[in-house]
C-alpha cells in the first residue's frame, strides 16, 4: 500500500514540478520506488522467520542483514529498469 501511494505521489510531483525531467523517468524512478518498497517488506518479514525457522535469535539477522540486501538489489532493479525503459 504504501509503495502504491509512493509511486503515484512521486510520479505527480517529479512529473509536474519538474518538467524538463519528463514523464518516462519519472515513472523509471517511481517504479524502482514501487518495487524496493514491496521487497523490502518482503524480505523484512521473511528473513525474521527463516532465522526462526533455523533456531537463531530473529533479532540479531534482521537490521544489518535486511539493509545489506536490499540495497543491493535496489540498485540492480533500479538499472535493469533504467535500461530496459530509457
């Protein structure tokens, strides 16, 4: 939900305040922004529940873990998408 609201929000602004920027990267950006949000949650509700599931303390993987990977993978969604749009 939140990453629905965030996509249209963004798209409007940078679509609107910033015309020379243009319609096509402003849907690039607030797609990259759409899905790192809903695979953040994914992986912030998973990872928890794996290290559970492994007999570890759930605490002790999710903060530093989850931050590592999900800026790893936005960066190689936000470039697949760049390149596959523009």
């Amino acid at each position: 939900m939140a990453g629905s609201v965030l996509f249209i929000v963004n798209t409007l602004r940078i679509g609107l305040f910033m015309p020379e920027v243009g319609w096509t990267l402003a849907l690039v950006v607030s797609a990259t922004v759409f899905i790192i949000i809903t695979l953040a949650n994914l992986v912030g509700g998973l990872l928890p529940l794996l290290a559970l599931a492994m007999k570890q303390d759930p605490a002790a993987m999710a903060s530093p873990l989850i931050t590592t990977v999900i800026d790893a993978v936005s960066l190689t969604v936000y470039f697949m998408i760049a390149a596959a749009v523009l």
